[in-house]
C-alpha cells in the first residue's frame, strides 16, 4: 500500500526502532515501502537513488529499502561493520524533509551487514553516493536525521528544485 511520508517535526522520526525479530510480520511493512518508493519514483523522477526507512511510514521496526542504480535492497536489522576513516561532504536530501537538501559530511565507504526478507544475512559495501544512501537510511532506524550531521542543524539546509 502507498503510505504518506512521514515529515519533519514528527516524534516518529526521533524514535529508536525495534529489531525485527520475526520476519513473516514484517513482510507488509517492505511490501508498503516498495510501493512507496515506486510511486514517489513515478511522482518525482528520482534519479540519484532513493531509500525509505520504516519509521517514515510509521512503523518503528529495523527495516530500510534502498534503491541505488537499479538494484533494491531490503535491509533488515542492518549495521555497519566497515567505514572508511575518511568524510567528505556529499549533497543529500530526505524524502522527510522534502524539497531540501545539504551537503552532509559522510564516510566515503561503508561495508553493511544486514538480514533480506527471507531473513538470509548478507553484506553490500557502498562508495560515494551509495555509501551516503546506507548511512542515510540505517540513521533513520536510530531516531538520527540527516540535519544531525551539520554543525547548524536545519539552518545549513537549502530548497531546490533538483531531484
Ligand atoms: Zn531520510
């Protein structure tokens, strides 16, 4: 089902989500996120990648779905195992806080560990883009916004037209 993004100022977005521990009663909720994505992809054109953690639909489990030059991973209960010591500033936006964006400083590389829907354990490492993607979307899972990584919080965001 197509679900209304949840927007900045809420407590839900603030909330440390619960690990999953039975992957049968969560197959709705990344059901839910895949078409949500797929219609804000329709509605939108985003063409830099895309993910959607749980909490921004209003369910306060460990699950994201991201989407990165055409590959979707589902990623449950996921951590970071692996993360370069260097950051660099990448331009992220988040669909919570729509219309904005800012440049974040973020690992370079990041190494995943994290469940699929199956509950089969997998690794991804991402660089660049993807990387900042994983880190965007497993902060979400810990109650933790991209405006948390700037020195002026929301004051460093900016509008753009830019998807
Ligand atoms: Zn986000």
């Amino acid at each position: 089902m197509i679900k209304d993004v949840v927007q900045k100022g809420s407590d839900i977005l603030r909330q440390r989500c619960n690990p999953v521990t039975n992957f049968l009663s969560i197959q709705g909720v990344i059901d839910d996120l895949i078409e949500t994505i797929a219609h804000l992809k329709t509605t939108y054109g985003f063409s830099r990648g895309i993910g959607l953690a749980a909490p921004q639909i209003g369910e306060l489990v460990r699950i994201s779905v991201a989407e990165y030059k055409g590959q979707q991973y589902v990623l449950i209960n996921p951590e970071i195992v692996e993360r370069s010591e260097d950051k660099q500033p990448i331009r992220e936006g988040c669909i919570s806080f729509f219309q904005y964006r800012a440049k974040v400083p973020r690992n370079t590389k990041v190494k995943v560990r994290a469940f699929d829907r199956q509950g089969e354990e997998y690794f991804i490492e991402g660089e660049g883009d993807f990387a900042m993607l994983l880190q965007h979307e497993l902060d979400h899972l810990d109650g933790v916004l991209y405006i948390d990584h700037l020195p002026n919080g929301e004051n460093d965001m900016y509008l753009s037209n830019e998807v």
